[in-house]
C-alpha cells in the first residue's frame, strides 16, 4: 500500500478555515458529481477532513486502501462518498468493502 497525503489542488486558502479539522479542499474540488457535491452542502458540508482529502481520490479510482485515523476524523464519509458516487453515476453495481472493528463503527 501507498501512502496517501493530503494534497490541496489549489494554494488559493482564501475562505479555509484555520483548525485541524479541515482540509484545503472543498468537496467540488474532487471528481464526484454535482448532486452528491449538493447533498454534502445540504448537510452543512463544504470542506474535506483531511483523511477524506487524502482518500477519496484513491476510492474513486478503485484503489485498495488501509485508511487508519482517530475517531471522528471523517473516516466512514471518506468511504461512503465515493460509494455514493460511484452507485449516482448509474452503475448498477458497486463494489466496496468497509471493515469496522467494533459493532459501534458499524453501527454507523
């Protein structure tokens, strides 16, 4: 497995928020459509955590991935995004597999 870093697309920071909790990146910065991009900022979403920055590319190109991060760091979103996409996009198929660790994590 490759490292995966969290890379912004851009050096424009106008408008990010300073914490650790975001990202560089905004969701319309990654190849996911425009009512999945919608759905997020309907939630109140408009910036990528930094392991969703640094995954969700990988995902949306079927790549294996080993992502490990602390709770509440956007792990299941960096997952389920691209999941949704892909199943948007009209594919009748989608093929993901999530392992959690505890009933907890899966309950989610």
């Amino acid at each position: 497995m490759t490292k995966l870093e969290t890379t912004p697309t851009e050096e424009n920071t106008e408008g990010v928020p300073e914490n650790d909790y975001v990202s560089k990146r905004t969701f319309e910065e990654f190849p996911i459509s425009s009512e999945v991009v919608q759905g997020l900022k309907d939630m109140g979403y408009d910036w990528a955590t930094p392991v969703q920055a640094a995954t969700i590319d990988a995902a949306l190109a079927g790549r294996d991935m080993v992502v490990r991060a602390k709770t509440g760091t956007g792990k299941t979103a960096a997952f389920a995004i691209p999941a949704i996409d892909r199943i948007q996009d009209g594919s009748r198929v989608a093929t993901m597999l999530v392992l959690a660790p505890t009933r907890e994590l899966a309950q989610q």
